[in-house]
C-alpha cells in the first residue's frame, strides 16, 4: 500500500514541532544561536507541511481525507473498547492548520528579537515549538479525545508561557504584572489563572464527550455526524446535552461568558506569547470546534430539535460575551489589557456568527463568516500584539498613560498598528469590513435582531477603543526619551502581518467565494441554500461603516486631537465614575469569583490540611510505617541463617502440598 | 532456525572462552572473553526474536529413533518468549561484565599482581559459567521430555552454584552458595521422584506421552509426582516456603549474576511449574488451583513484609524478587481454579496467565535494571548498606534515573508496563465476582501490590532525594562507567519500550500461551 503525500504532511507537521521541542534542550547544549535558529526552523518545517495540504484543496477531492492508526485497545470495555488515532483533513482543518502555522512561524521569528538574552530561553522555545505541534494536533485530530490530547497540551503551554516569568519580581511591575491594585496579579498567578479556569470549562468537554463516547459509541467526529440515527430514540436527548457540555470547554478555551476572566490576566507573558496564544491560535481553539460540532448538531436538528439550543446557546454567548467585552477595552489603562478585551470581544463575533448560521437558512454565508473573520483576526491582532511587544518595550511600561507621541519615533511599529487597527475596527476595503459585514447580515437574515443590535453596538465600541489605544499610544505629548524603533526581526514579521490584513481585504471578495466553495463542501448537501441577494444587501455594510464613524470619530476628538479632557468629564458626574468603575473592575465578575470561589477554596482547604490532613491522615500513616516496620522486623527474624530450619521449612512445607493437592483430588 | 542450534552457539563459546583464555592472557586482554560470551547472547538473541518476527511454528527435533526413550526439543512462542528474555538478559549481564569483574579483581584481598589475582579469581571460567547458566535455562525451555529438561536443569543449577560462591575469598558467598546448593539438590530430588513415578506410569518420559496417561484421567500417584515437581521446581522458583536460600544466594553473587539469578533464573522454575502442571497435568482434572494461589499469597505477603526493613539493598532486591515471584504464581493460581471451577471461562484463565506471563518479562527488565544499577553503586562507593547509599542520586544521575525507571516499573506505576500486568492479573481476579476465593485473592494481592509499591518508592527516595548521612562521603563519587551505563541505559528504554509496544507484545504472549492453553 502507498501511502500518499497528504498523510504525510498530515501526521508530520504536528510531529515536527514535537521533535523540534525535545530537541531544544539538547540543542541549548551545542549554543544558544542553533537553539534558537533550530526552533524557528522546525516552526519553518510544520509551516511548510501545512502548507503543502494546501493544493488539496483545489483538487477534486472527497473530503474527509483521513488516516488512522490503531491506538487504544480495551477488549470487553462497554465504552471505547476501540480508540483510533487519525488525521482528519478537509477543508476546515487545513485552513486553520495553515492559519495557525504561518502566524506561528512570523512570531517565532519575531522572537528572535522580542526573547534576546532573556535566560529562560531553553524552556521558552522548548514550550513555543510544543504548543505548536498540540495546536495543529487539536486542529487535525479527527476524534474529541486525540483533540483533548492537543487541547490539553495547548492549555499547559499556555499556563507555562504566561507564567514564563515565573519570578514574579515586584522591580517588573510594570512590564511583567497585569492589571492595577486591588486587581494587580503577578505572572505565575495568572498562569495558574488560565490554567484552572479553562479546565474547568475542559470537565465539562471531558464529559460530554463520555456521554457521547456512551450514547452514540464513537467520538469520532464522521461518524458522529450520523450519530442520531443509532441512537436510541428515548435516549436521544443526551445527544444535543453532550454538545453543551462539549461546548463548555469551547467557553472556557476561548475566554467566553462565563469563563472570559483568565484572558485578560493572560498578558503576563511575553507578547509573542500574547499574540500567538491568547490572540491567534488557542483561543480560536474553541470558535474551531465549534465549527466542527456545527455540521454535527445542524445534521442531528433534523431528528433531534433540540439540538438547535446548541446554536442558541453559541450564538447568544458570543453576543453578550463581543459587548461586554468590548465595554470593558473602552476603559483599560493597559495597551495589552485592551488588545485583550478586543479579542475576548471578536470571538464572541465569531461565535454569534456560528449560532446565527445554524439558525438561518444562509448557513454557509455564517459559516464562512466565522471562519473568514477568525483568519483576519488572527492576522491583524497578531500583528497589534507584535506592534505592541515593540511599544512596551520601548515605553518600558504596560500602562497607556506612560505611553503618547510615539508615531514620531516609532514609523514603523506606527503604521503597522494603524494597518491592523483599521483592520480590527471593520473599515473598508480591510479584511475585517468583510468578514464583520458578514457576521451582521448572517445575525440579520437569521431573523435576531437583538443580536444584530448587540453585533452593532459592539462594532460602535470597537471602533471607540481602537482609535483611542492609536491615540493615547502614539498621539500626545511624549512621555519618554529615548525612544528608538524596534530591530529589524522584530517589525518584519508585523508589518508583513499588518500588510496582510490590508491585502486580504483587497483580495476578499475572491477569497470568500474560495471559502464558501471549499466550506460548503463539508456541510452536509441538504443545508446548501441558494445564496440570493437580500434588500438587506446595502443596508448591513451601511450601518457598519456608520457604526465605525459612531465610534471613531468621538475618539480621534478625544484621544486623537484632544480636544476635550475626558477624565474631567467623567470625574464630574457620580453616574459616570460609578460607570468607569464598573468596567475597568470587570463588572465585578473577576472580583465574585475570587471571593465566592479561590478564596473559599483556598480556606478550606488550609482547613482540611490543619484538621484532617495533619492530624488523622498523618495518624493513619504513621501507625501504618511504624505498623509496617515492626511487622517485618518480626517476619525478618524468620530467616535464622540456620541450612537445618531452612530444610525443616522445605520439608514441612513440602508435606502440606502434597496434602493439599492429594485433597484436591485426581 | 533449530533449536539445537541455539544451544549449540552458547555451549560453543563457552567452551571457546575455556580453549582460549590462554591466548588471551597472552595478548594481555581478559575482556575478550567478554566478548566472545557478548556475541553468542548477541547472536542468539536475534535468530531467536527473527523467528518470533516471522512466526515460525512449533518444531521438534529428535534425537535417534522415534522411540520412547529418546531425547527431543522442541520450540514454540513460548520457549522462544523465554529464551529471549533469557539471552536478553545474559546479554546485559555479559556486557557489564565486562567492566564490573575486573572491580572483582581489583577487590581480591591479595597483593599479587593483576594476572594472578585473575586466576585466583577464576575470572577465565566466569563467562563459560554464564553461558552454561543461560544454556542450561534456555534448555529448559526447549526440553521436550523430562530427561531433557532434568540435565538441562542440573546444567543450571550447577553453574548457578558456582557463580554463587564464585567470590571463593568472602564466607558470605561460600555460605550463600553452600545453602544454595542443598536446598536446591533437595529440590532437585524431589522433582526427580515426581519424574521417576511418571516414568513409571507412563513408560516414556516425552512430554506427549506422559500428557497421554496423565492429562484428563489421574490418579493419586500421578498426584504426588505433582506435588513432587511442583516442590522440586519451587526451590528454583523461590515459593515461600522453599525460598530461604534466594535471600543469601542472590546478593552474596557477583552483581551481573545476581541479576541474571533474581531477574530469570527463578523464572525457569516458573515455566518447569507452568509448563507440567498446565500442559502435561491440566488443571481441570488436579485441583491444584487453591494450592498454588495459597502458595502465591503466602509468597508475596511474606516477602512484601520481609524486604520493608532490609538494610542491605540487594537483600532488598532480593526479597522484592521472591515477592514479584508471589503475583506470577498467584495468576496461575488463579488461571487454575478458573480453569476447574468454570471451564467455559478459558478467556479469563488466559488473562491470568497473560498477566503471568508479561509480569515474567516485565520483573525481569526491572530486576535486571535494579540489579545492575545496584552494582554502579557497589563498584563507586563500596558498600550494600542503603544508609551509605543514600542521597548518591545527584551524584551518579544517569545510574539512578534508570534505576528509577526499573522502581516504577517494578511498583506497577502506570503507564509502564509492569502496572499493565498487574492490572492484567487484577482483572482476571474480578472477572467473577460471585467467588469469594477470588475476590479475596484479589484484595491481598492489590494490598501487596501498594505496600510493594511503598517500599520501591521509598528505597527510590532515599537513594535520590535524601542527603548523605555521612558529611561530604559521596563527594568523590561519580557517574558509572560507560560500559557498565549501556546495559542499563539499554534496559531503561526497554522498560519504557515495552510500555509503547504493549499490544505486540500481548499478541507475542497470546500466541505463547496458545502452546500451553491450545
């Protein structure tokens, strides 16, 4: 049997980056130089894997490609007696394997720059390259528990690298910590942050998939595209509740409501980590399995009409999830803190598209929206947080207000954010018009004005929050000296993101026919729709266009020109101090969680150690060791070194077996 | 491949080490016999994993006419499962040695110069005594009659004796191997009684023929010639409780010997056990099932509870072996009883001995390791007291991580596939949970399994993680050398291979057991 290239690519671009970790330590042996080039190379080798999936899809091919290799075997299990390992390939997947490696491998470059010198070197590209192959692992897995092994392997780099300071040194305040006091958090906390709060989203996946791995008898994600039809009908139910609990850990990975509060805090780390982690890839991790439960919960709406709460509940999460969030950036004094809000608050775009899209009957036109507005945002917030690397850096602080007047100094990094914050705001001819102008009219042909609204509002906000981060980080009076551009490896690889982002909006009329013809092909027939030319056609980018200037315009004023002092205003009215303080404290949902659930947890658990750890568990082990101790020093005493007790023993031994078998019978 | 020609390879290079020791001294190179022992295991090894590859089947050749009387051999999965774990292990042994005897030499409480002291050592007949060792196991495993595996048998004890008291200058060894030597000869004796009563009844010692008159229908002489072998071959299996000579043989040995002694000697006892009582008795007939799992508990329980407070850690060692040896009879205790209490479950009765059978290779690579990373320690620091051992781990780190790895393995912590094994044994014993025998089997041996796992753990800590009880004493220590690090590093990635290749490795046993289940 041949085994052809695409299987290949497939397992190897995953596989790749898996060396190339292991290898880092070694590799750190030989010189820091071949560490760090080895590590971009092998980030190099999984883009080019990737990239040669890439003409599959322009062939004529009958997806889903796969390939399987027997993994897990249990004979007898009732459940998962079987676990294959497989790649699955199709149009989806690829797409987002290529999204994920090419921005990858930019911001491995710019690492080169951003990590000089920095002594943890050895440990940062060895959990780079990991998170690298656990991304594409969970992009091609072709089954919910192989995708738990990328999922998880993701979540632990994440936790690793926001934590990648570990020090936690009070003199890095301001580069290393997030968030002012009271909400003021060192690296490691918020490493450990991410880490629980998205495993607690990844319980609920783990058992949703169990209930699915129990109903339905497969995981695998084909074959569960028909699941409804072998499942029992009174049974049926579990069916749409396994893919909300599944949908539990697409809330906690991609910092949804309830779950969004590990995502601002993230920005303890590194900004390469910011932009590839928590902007571009794992984040996406969840509006990624999303879309692939979305064929499967559409085809199971058919026979099981509760299955359409699953779009419900994404599309309703996305929308409050895209405002709040959004609201919150308007405020934030930290420049990754607001880039942060901002993609909390574009995830939840991309979800509301997807919910919409499986309530509307242009499912394709929502479909393709997600996925359009999730490779332009990979592209433009990667190259923000890149830009923004470059500005912290320069400023020496995280904070905003020690920013200002930068444009001067920084050409480069100034236009490259301006670029891609034109891109994030939706402003025509860019990517994000396209994609945005999608989202909406996917919300409003779906008949949900109240998300259409939301939608809106947020757009409005975006707009706001964009133009007065550009402002207040390049306008205004300097506020240090010395300030220089970034090195060459540093700006290369955003402003090629940056350049990106423009280009893809120039070319995207093209590209979503692409996208529609290719992703159409993974819908199963019944759900392609006729695309037909709506009223509402001229309408949706007119209200978007008005919305931006709803939202820019009074930030240019503010932030921009400076016309008018905010803070006065604001200092001036009770209602709009008590306001800011809403906002910039998170509508207290971070500040409920610490005092309904870390801090009770942390007492009890200081409780149970004092009481029943220390007191009856150390009772029962040491009556155990000591128990132990004496018992073998009295068999020990057996052996007396005497030839004559040993043969007595052999002896009396041998007599009692030969009773017992002759008792045993013949 | 035949399998006289496995046998012929090892017995030829041991007796070309014999023929040619003089040469050596001559061109001044002892180790070159280490050589020659290291290409024969080497040899052996792959022509026997080629043919488990390609799946040879059963053969057996005989010697002279098709007559009762003669002596043949036979070989199928399960000699070749053995043998490789046999040559395997001999192979790790020969290559360590070669570095680790010229300690021995260096050792001797003699002022001669080095190449007397070789002599006095006997270090020219130590590699011919390893080979015999492992021929006369692998023999045992390719008898296919009572004659055949008796000499084959003797051919191992005999050079298991020697290499015992091998270190002729220290009492303990002389002592040890002495002890060895009459517990095992009546050991011996009472297998030869069981075998001459089966001649008697059968007229043919050939394993078919005895099969013929005993299998299915017997009667009480054929029932205490079991009872007969099932002593005789427990001595060498070290069951509780002819085991007492195991606890001064296995550490007074050199420390490759006490590998090969702990890691697959007593194994040999365990196929002779398997081998007659499955195959040519059938335990559906001889309810021999409560005994042995009685025999199993006793074993592991009594050895557990000894090896917690050993001071002397190949004692230690060597009680976990008489303890790992406890788990392998009580699966087939186990498969036993389920054999005659509920003949329809025969998949159960072969998850037992599945479970057995992968536990014999599994205790095999982590005794082995142990063993072998306990003589890194011997040779750098000179001493067996684990006091003195303590806290060597940052000093020797390549040496105790493997050492680790062999600890995990033996404690049954999963991945690895020394816990797959228990699980294996554990699960047979739940497979029916209205018999209460089972079920209380079942508990003990998951007790034994977590105290076990305790002392590992422990022994682990202290050799790792604690500080040096004496100030600055293992300062000077070092890493081991290289050639004694291989076999280690070797059996290290084996353990943890094994652990990815379960599933071929299960389908290779399967097909063992085929051999003895049909």
């Amino acid at each position: 049997m041949s085994i052809e290239p695409w299987v290949f690519y497939a397992w190897a671009c995953w596989i790749i980056p898996v060396i190339g970790a292991l290898l880092t330590p070694l590799l750190a042996k030989l010189g820091e130089r071949m560490r760090d080039f080895s590590a971009v190379i092998f980030s190099l080798l999984a883009m080019l894997m990737t990239l040669s999936l890439l003409p599959l899809l322009f062939g004529d091919v009958e997806w889903p490609l796969r390939s399987q290799v027997s993994w897990v075997l249990l004979p007898g299990a009732p459940i998962l007696s079987e676990i294959r390992a497989g790649m699955l390939l199709d149009p989806l997947s690829i797409i987002m394997a290529n999204v994920v490696s090419v921005i990858s491998f930019l911001i491995m470059v710019y690492s080169l720059g951003y990590m000089r010198g920095d002594p943890g070197l050895t440990r940062y590209w060895f959990f780079m390259n990991f998170f690298i192959a656990n991304m594409l692992l969970l992009v091609l897995a072709d089954n919910l528990i192989l995708m738990l092994i990328g999922w998880e392997g993701v979540g632990l780099c994440s936790y690793a690298l926001i934590g990648y300071w570990y020090r936690d040194s009070k003199e890095g305040w301001l580069h290393y910590w997030v968030g002012e006091p009271p909400e003021a958090y060192p690296p490691s906390h918020c490493g450990m942050k991410a880490f629980i709060v998205t495993r607690f989203g990844d319980l609920f996946m783990i058992a949703g998939a169990l209930v699915l791995a129990a109903t339905a008898k497969t995981i695998g994600f084909p074959e569960l595209l028909h699941a409804d039809t072998i499942v029992p009908a009174e049974m049926r139910w579990l069916l749409p509740a396994a893919l909300i609990m599944i949908l539990g850990g697409a809330v906690g990975k991609s910092a949804q409501l309830p779950l969004m509060e590990w995502l601002p805090d993230a920005m303890a780390g590194p900004s390469s980590v910011s932009a590839l982690i928590h902007a571009a890839t794992m984040v996406k991790a969840g509006v990624y399995l999303v879309a692939r439960l979305f064929p499967i919960a559409l085809s199971w709406s058919a026979s099981v009409p509760a299955a359409t709460s699953f779009f419900y509940a994404v599309m309703w999460i996305g929308a409050l999830t895209a405002f709040i969030a959004a609201s919150q950036a308007v405020v934030s004094t930290e420049l990754k803190k607001v880039l942060a809000y901002s993609t909390v608050s574009q995830i939840g775009y991309m979800m509301m598209a997807l919910g919409a899209a499986g309530l509307s009957a242009e499912i394709i036109t929502g479909y393709v929206a997600s996925i359009f507005h999730l490779m332009n945002h990979a592209v433009f917030k990667a190259a923000l947080f890149l830009a923004a690397g470059s500005i912290i850096h320069a400023a020496g602080s995280r904070f905003l207000r020690d920013m200002g007047g930068l444009r001067k100094h920084m050409p480069v990094t100034f236009y490259s954010t301006l670029l891609a914050t034109l891109a994030l705001i939706g402003l025509p001819p860019f990517g994000g018009f396209w994609s945005k102008d999608l989202v909406l009219s996917t919300t409003l042909s779906s008949g949900q004005y109240a998300i259409f609204i939301l939608g809106l509002s947020t757009a409005i906000l975006t707009a706001f929050y964009s133009i007065r981060m550009v402002g207040l980080a390049f306008y205004g009076g300097e506020k240090s000296k010395k300030v220089h551009e970034a090195p060459r490896i540093m700006w290369v690889p955003y402003l090629i993101l940056a350049a990106l982002s423009l280009i893809i909006g120039l070319v995207a009329p093209l590209l979503e026919s692409g996208l529609e013809a290719a992703l159409s092909r993974i819908l199963p027939a019944y759900m392609h729709s006729a695309y037909e030319a709506s009223s509402m056609e001229l309408l949706v980018p007119l209200t978007s266009v008005t919305a931006i200037a709803v939202g820019a315009v009074p930030a240019y004023a503010l932030y921009v020109r400076g016309m008018v002092d905010l803070g006065e205003i604001v200092e001036k009215h009770g209602y709009m101090r008590a306001l800011r303080t809403l906002l910039i404290r998170r509508y207290y949902i971070n500040t409920f969680y610490y005092r309904a659930i870390a801090y009770p947890s942390i007492k009890l658990g200081h409780a149970i150690n004092k009481v029943f750890e220390s007191r009856v568990i150390e009772g029962i082990n040491n009556a155990i060791s000591i128990g132990a101790r004496r018992l073998s020093d009295i068999v020990r005493r057996a052996h007396t070194g005497l030839l004559n007790h040993y043969v007595i023993g052999l002896i009396l031994g041998a007599l009692i077996l030969i009773i017992l078998i002759l008792a045993g019978g013949a | 491949m035949e399998p006289l020609n496995i046998i012929l390879i090892l017995v030829g290079a041991a007796v070309a080490t014999v023929i040619l020791d003089p040469v050596f001294r001559k061109v001044r190179l002892i180790e070159l016999s280490g050589v020659i022992a290291c290409i024969a295991f080497l040899s052996t090894l792959v022509l026997l994993v080629l043919d488990a590859v390609a799946g040879a089947p059963p053969r057996i050749i005989i010697f002279g006419p098709d007559s009762p009387l003669t002596t043949s051999l036979k070989l199928d999965m399960l000699s070749i499962y053995l043998s490789i774990i046999f040559s395997g292990l001999g192979l790790m042994a020969a290559i360590y040695s070669i570095r680790y005897m010229l300690f021995e030499v260096e050792h001797l409480p003699l002022d001669d110069p080095f190449w007397v002291k070789v002599r006095e050592l006997g270090l020219d007949r130590y590699y011919a005594l390893l080979l015999t060792l492992i021929t006369g196991m692998i023999g045992v495993t390719m008898a296919n009659d009572f004659f055949t595996l008796y000499v084959f048998w003797e051919l191992m004890a005999i050079s298991s004796y020697s290499l015992v008291a091998f270190r002729k200058w220290s009492w303990e060894a002389v002592e040890a191997g002495f002890k060895y030597l009459i517990m095992s000869t009546l050991g011996s004796l009472a297998a030869l009684l069981g075998i001459a009563l089966l001649y008697g009844l059968a007229g043919s010692l050939r394993f078919d023929a005895v099969r013929a008159v005993v299998f299915g229908g017997g009667n009480m002489a054929a029932a205490f010639s079991l009872a007969m072998i099932m002593v005789g071959f427990g001595v060498t299996a070290a069951i509780v409780p002819f085991h007492s000579w195991l606890p001064d043989a296995h550490p007074a040995a050199p420390t490759p010997i006490s590998a090969i002694l702990s890691g697959v000697v007593i194994k040999t006892g365990v196929y002779a056990m398997l081998w007659s009582m499955f195959k040519i008795f059938g335990p559906a007939t001889y309810g021999f099932g409560p005994a042995l799992i009685g025999l199993g508990i006793l074993t592991m329980s009594f050895a557990n509870i000894a090896a917690i407070m050993q001071t002397d850690i190949k004692r230690f060692l060597a009680y976990s072996s008489i303890a790992n040896i406890g788990y392998i009879i009580t699966g087939m205790g186990l498969a036993a009883h389920i054999l005659r209490t509920y003949p329809s479950e025969v998949g159960l009765a072969a998850l037992a001995l599945t479970g057995a059978l992968l536990h014999v290779l599994n205790h095999a690579l982590g005794k082995g390791l142990s063993f072998l990373s306990t003589g890194c320690y011997i040779l750098r620091v000179n001493s067996r007291e684990i006091e003195r051992l303590e806290g060597i781990g940052p000093r020797m780190p390549a040496t105790t991580a493997s050492l680790g790895i062999g600890l995990l393995n033996l404690a049954g912590v999963p991945p690895l596939s020394g816990f797959w094994s228990k699980l294996l044994i554990v699960s047979a014993g739940l497979g029916i949970p209205s018999d209460g025998l089972m079920l209380a089997v079942t508990i003990i041996f998951i007790v034994n399994c977590i105290v076990a796992a305790g002392y590992y753990l422990w022994l682990f800590q202290r050799l790792a993680f604690k500080r040096p009880m004496l100030d600055g004493g293992l300062k000077e220590i070092s890493e081991a050398p290289a050639l004694m690090l291989v076999p280690i590093l070797i059996l290290a990635a084996a353990c943890i291979l094994i652990t990815i290749m379960l599933n071929p490795v299960l389908q290779f046993i399967r097909s063992a057991l085929e051999v003895i289940l049909g």
